[in-house]
C-alpha cells in the first residue's frame, strides 16, 4: 500500500467540532421534511423523528470507538477500507464521497431556493445560479484555511441554534394541543415509514470523522463533540417539530416545503417569517460549508493509499489545506446542482448514507474481534457487537425502502467502483485489512506483523502525542522469545547466552555464568508472575533487553510461583543510571491496567513489543 508522509496540522478544537457536526445535522431534514412527513403520519411524525434518532445510536457509538482508534481524515473510507479491504475500502471511499456531495448539492440549492423566495422572477435560472456561486465561495474558503472554515462555521451554528431557540420559546405558548388529535391518523405504519425517511436528517452528525486527521486530541474531542451535538440537535429537533404541529392548521402544514417558516408565521407574525427565513440560510449555509470540507477529505484518503491518482493527496504549502480535492469535489457539486433533479439526488444520497453506515458497524465488529494489539480506542462501544448487529438488520430494511430509482442509481455506481477497482486499484496496492488478519489469527498461529499492525501502531503513538524515548528504541530491537513449553531459570539462561553472544560479541558461556551468578547473589523474580533478570558486561555505552513470555512459566525456584514475564536488562557499567530508568520504566508498564491480560493475549512477537510500545508510561 502506498502511504504519504504528508500530515494535516491539528488546528480543529471542541467547538469546531460540535459546529461541523450541528450544522451538518440542521438543514433540510428541519427545514424542508417536516410538511412531508406531517403529510405522511400526521402528529406522530413526533415519534418518528425520535425513532430516527435513536436508530442512529449504533453508528454513532461505532464511529467513536473508530476515530478515537484510527484518527484520520477519510472517516467512513478509512474505517471500511482498514477493516474490510481495498475493494470495499473502494467501493465505500466512492459511496462516501459522492454521498456527502449530493448531500451538499441539495443544501445549496436549498439556498436557491431562498433566492428565489425573494427574488421569483428569475425562477430556475436564479436557483442554479445562487447555489453555483455559494459553492464556489464556500469552496474558496475551504482552500484557504481548514480553521478559517471551522471559525465561520461556529459562526452559523451558533447564530442558528439562537434564532431556533428564539421561535422554540414564542412558539410554545401558542400551542394548541387539539392539533395533535388524531396522533396518527395513518396508524403506525405511517410512523415507522416516516422514521426511515427522516433518517438522513441525523446522518450529517458523524462528518466531524472526516476530518479526523486535523482535530487536536482526537480522543477526547471527537466522541465529545458528537455526543454533545447529537443529544442538543435532537432535543431541537423534536422541540421545533412539536411547536410547529401545535402551531400551524393540519392542512397548511401537510406537504408544505417551508414548515418551520409556517410555524413561526403563526406564533410570530412576519418578523418571525423573516427571522426562521434567516436561520433556514444559515442552516444551508452550514451543511454546503462543512459538506464540501468533509467530502474532500475521501479522496484525499483514496489517494495516499493508491486507490486514485496520487495528485489527489496534494496539499497547499500555504495554506496546509488538500487544494485538489476540494476543487474535484467543488466540480462535481456544481455540476450536480446543475443538472441532477432534486428528488433523485436527495433519496441517492439517502440510500448511499444508510449503506455506509451498515459497513461502519461492520467495520467496527471486524476490528475489535480481530485482536490487533495496536487497536486501542480509547472510547470503546457498550453491548458489543449487539447493537452493531441490529444496526445493521435495521439499515437493511431502510435501505430496501428507499425506492427503485435510488437502489438502481447506487448498485450502478457500486458496480463502477468494483470495475475501477479491477482496472486500476488491483495492481497497484498490496495491504492487508483487519478482515484478513482475522482470518489469518484464525488459521495460523504464527504470524508475521501485518501491515494494519504496523500503521494502527503508528497512528496510536501519534495520536497520544508519543515521542520514543531510548528505552523504547531498545524495545523496539529487543530480543523477544515466545516461550512455549515450560522451562527452568538455567535452561532460561542458555537461551539468554545464545541469543546475546552474537549482539554482545562475547562468548555465550560467560554470558550464561553471569546470569546464574546473579540470580545466586539473590533472586530476579520482582514480583508474582514477573522476573527481571540483570547483569554488567565489560566495555561501554552497551545495553540490551530481552523480553521474555512464557506461558507454561519458569520455574526460578521453589519459593517462587512460575514466572510468565521477564525483562533481561544487559548493561556495561557505565549505564547504571538507565539501568535503573528502565527498571523503573518496567515497573510503570506491568502495573498498567490489562497489562497481563494484553500480555497474554497477544497473537505474536510484534504484538508482545507492541504492548511494551504502547504503554502509556511517562516518556523522558
């Protein structure tokens, strides 16, 4: 697999995050669906907003435990393609992307719409022509600054979070709750019919993901920010729906396309059409902004791995932003909002959100059962895999009743990317996913690193902000033996002499009487389970380390329980000091919670370095 050394600098914060995530949340599945879904369920289309909430969970929790793992841009490409290969990996990068961009598409040309609400006479004309020239702005402010575009959303959310709470608390007083009678008019098939198209309402919660790869702490700010966005906006959400039913007579509200302008027509006069006309940009607004962002981060991904052509990964020296991406993406949105008809480009986008988000849930299962050591989120999903497995029941059911046009519209494209990916993506890469180790785990018990080890590694220590100090270069040259018979401290010791006489240039035997000279003075075993066997060798600036596991244990004597983990510390005497730095430093790593358990469980030698490597002990 092809990797970039190029890196996004961590500028997005907290409030960046919650702003990408709320506004990519309040837009048309507020402004617009409301009237659609009265028309089809009534009042209880109430019910179903909060069902569509509650369905998105899983993903939600998923996602979490995904980013705080692997905090990179490409959010739902990178998770799937990690997980379940470069062919899925393809499939879900071009569904993602192209998902994301319709759903931008359909906010801008919501803006057209508020265009020409002012300005009718330009009809068609006008809408196209004021969502081509928000597309281009918004993409303009994309490619100059990744924190100038989080500080202009926060802008807007917040502008818009305000203007919602200001109709929330006029509107509640005129409520008239004999509007809520019959609650569901069309029983509860309605409801639940309601609940899967309202859906994508929520989807744009978790694009705060695709820019992982440019938040600080990613651990903490990215679950955060979606936790927080998500128990907000829905509150919102459900709150406006309800006064805008107890506001606005049945039949104005049914079908109607501006039913929170409606409703803030009645409990606020025209001041208050103005108002929610003005929050209704804005949330457009936002959604275009924060879509273009997010969209551009896919092929970026899709890049650095191989997957498209490089120049896609291209970044400004300027202004540390992926110019190349933005403007395709900024291409392919203006030329859909163009010529693609609303209704098909909404329900596609729809269709390709749910889908992803079934492979998101299936990305998670694979990783976490895959017991890869350098897997380590720090946020981890509760009632695994459970609520991923009925995720995943559940968005199949929605995703069959999308429609004939947006299934064949997506199989289409599906197919397009599998050919893509026969043609050109085949013959250039060759990485293993989290799917392949697991098989592998399965079927062989002896395991050389795998490429997914490697780079999840990587991303850990880089994640927490991990710079290697000497004893963890030692570690990562250490001389590793996976014990599995059962053996005494002198046979121990042999293998000790065998496998440092070449390193050392010294005869093995007088590194073996060494070793049992030591342990006669008094013995190594540290603690129940762990010995830390040590001696000085002649010359200087000389060190080693030797990790040791063994499952059946040592036997060191008969006043000690069998030993299952060793760290033989060699040292010239000169390097007393680091001698007992390291000591120290072993000490803070055993005691470390599920060491033995990481320990145990590790598959190979590379994981076993790996639970050293990862250890979150102060680094000096």
């Amino acid at each position: 697999m092809q990797q970039s050394s190029e890196k996004l600098n961590r500028k997005l914060g907290l409030f960046d995050l919650f702003s990408i995530a709320s506004g990519a949340m309040i837009s048309s599945g507020l402004f617009v669906l409301p009237g659609i879904a009265f028309y089809l369920a009534g009042p209880g289309m109430l019910l179903s907003y909060l069902i569509a909430s509650l369905l998105l969970i899983p993903t939600l929790l998923s996602k979490a435990e995904l980013s705080t793992a692997m905090p990179r841009s490409g959010g739902n490409y990178f998770f799937i393609q990690r997980s379940l290969g470069p062919l899925m990996g393809t499939i879900a990068g071009l569904l993602d992307w192209l998902s994301i961009s319709l759903k931008t598409a359909f906010a801008l040309i919501g803006i057209g719409g508020i265009f020409i609400f002012f300005f009718p006479e330009f009809g068609q004309t006008g809408l196209k022509f004021a969502a081509v020239t928000f597309t281009l702005g918004f993409t303009a402010l994309n490619l100059l600054s990744v924190k100038g575009t989080g500080i202009f959303q926060i802008m807007l959310v917040v502008s818009l979070i305000i203007i919602l709470l200001v109709v929330i608390t006029l509107g509640f007083p005129a409520v008239d709750v004999n509007r809520f009678k019959p609650f569901t008019p069309k029983g509860w098939t309605g409801v639940f019919a309601v609940a899967g198209m309202v859906f994508v309402s929520y989807g744009g919660l978790t694009k705060v993901t695709a820019v992982a790869g440019e938040v600080k702490n990613p651990s903490r700010n990215i679950p955060l920010s979606m936790f927080l966005a998500f128990g907000i906006i829905s509150t919102l959400y459900l709150l406006i729906i309800y006064v805008t039913i107890g506001n606005v007579p049945g039949n104005e509200l049914s079908n109607s396309l501006t039913p929170i302008t409606l409703g803030a027509k009645y409990s606020m006069g025209f001041v208050g059409k103005i108002v929610v006309t003005i929050g209704a940009f804005l949330a457009f607004a936002s959604t275009g902004n924060a879509g273009i962002m997010a969209a551009s981060r896919s092929p970026m991904a899709m890049s650095r791995d191989g997957l498209i052509p490089r120049w896609f990964s291209k970044t400004s020296k300027k202004f540390d932003t992926p110019y190349l991406a933005i403007l395709f993406t900024s291409l392919f949105i203006t030329m859909t909002v163009s010529f693609l008809s609303l209704e098909v480009l909404v329900k596609t986008a729809s269709a390709m959100m749910i889908l992803m988000f079934a492979l998101v849930n299936l990305a998670a299962i694979i990783m976490r059962t895959s017991l890869i050591e350098s897997y380590r989120p720090v946020f981890k999903t509760p009632l695994f895999p459970v609520l991923q497995v009925a995720a995943i029941i559940l968005y199949g059911f929605l995703i069959f009743e999308m429609g004939t046009a947006p299934l064949l519209f997506t199989g289409g494209f599906i197919v397009f990317a599998l050919l893509w990916y026969l043609f050109y993506v085949q013959k250039r890469i060759d990485n293993e996913s989290a799917l392949v180790y697991l098989v592998e785990r399965i079927t062989s018990h002896h395991l050389e690193r795998a490429h997914i080890e490697n780079e999840l590694r990587s991303i850990s220590l880089e994640r927490d902000s991990v710079e290697f100090d000497r004893f963890d270069k030692l570690i990562e040259e250490a001389i590793i033996l996976d014990l599995k018979e059962s053996v005494n401290a002198r046979k121990l010791f042999r293998k000790f002499a065998e496998k440092l006489a070449e390193r050392l240039d010294e005869d093995k035997e007088k590194i073996f009487n060494l070793f049992m000279e030591r342990e006669k003075e008094s013995s190594t075993v540290m603690s129940p389970g762990l010995a830390v066997p040590h001696i000085i060798v002649e010359g200087k600036n000389r060190f080693e380390i030797v990790m040791v596991r063994s499952k059946e244990g040592v036997m060191f004597s008969e006043l000690h329980p069998k030993v299952h983990t060793m760290f033989a510390l060699v040292g010239s005497p000169d390097e007393r000091n680091f001698h007992l730095r390291a000591l120290m430093n072993i000490a803070h790593i055993v005691q470390e919670e599920n060491f033995q358990k990481r320990w145990h469980e590790a598959q190979n030698k590379e994981q076993l370095r790996d639970v050293v490597l990862l250890s979150s002990r102060e680094r000096k």
